[in-house]
C-alpha cells in the first residue's frame, strides 16, 4: 500500500483517497465528512491529526434518534 502522508501525494491524489475511503454520500450525522478532510487534501494536516482531533472533540457523546 503507498503511503498516505502529504509529503508522499499530490493534492489530486489526496481528494481521491478522501471519495474513496468516504463512499458515495460523505455525510454522517449532519456534518461533511468531506469538508472535515480539506486540510489534509490542501497538505495542512495529516490524516491522523485530523482523525485524532475528531475522536477528542466527539468521544463519548452518543446522538439519541
């Protein structure tokens, strides 16, 4: 598998491994999954910083239906 750290892609190689790994819709729970990975599209932060991020700000809170 190759490397999905910014300095091993390119920008266009980064939106795909984002349409990829999100499928077709890339929503879930109100919230863009899409728009939440620009910063590693545009090689700000790594997809770990921002997968990390998330879970810090999210862990533990469940969402009633």
């Amino acid at each position: 598998m190759k490397s999905l750290l910014i300095k091993d892609t390119t920008v266009s190689e980064r939106a795909q491994i984002v349409r990829e790994a999100l499928g077709t819709d890339g929503e879930c729970e109100g919230i863009d999954l899409a728009d939440m990975y620009d910063d590693y599209i545009y090689g700000l932060k790594e997809l770990a910083d921002i997968n990390r991020e998330f879970s810090e700000k999210h862990a533990g809170s469940v969402m009633q239906r």
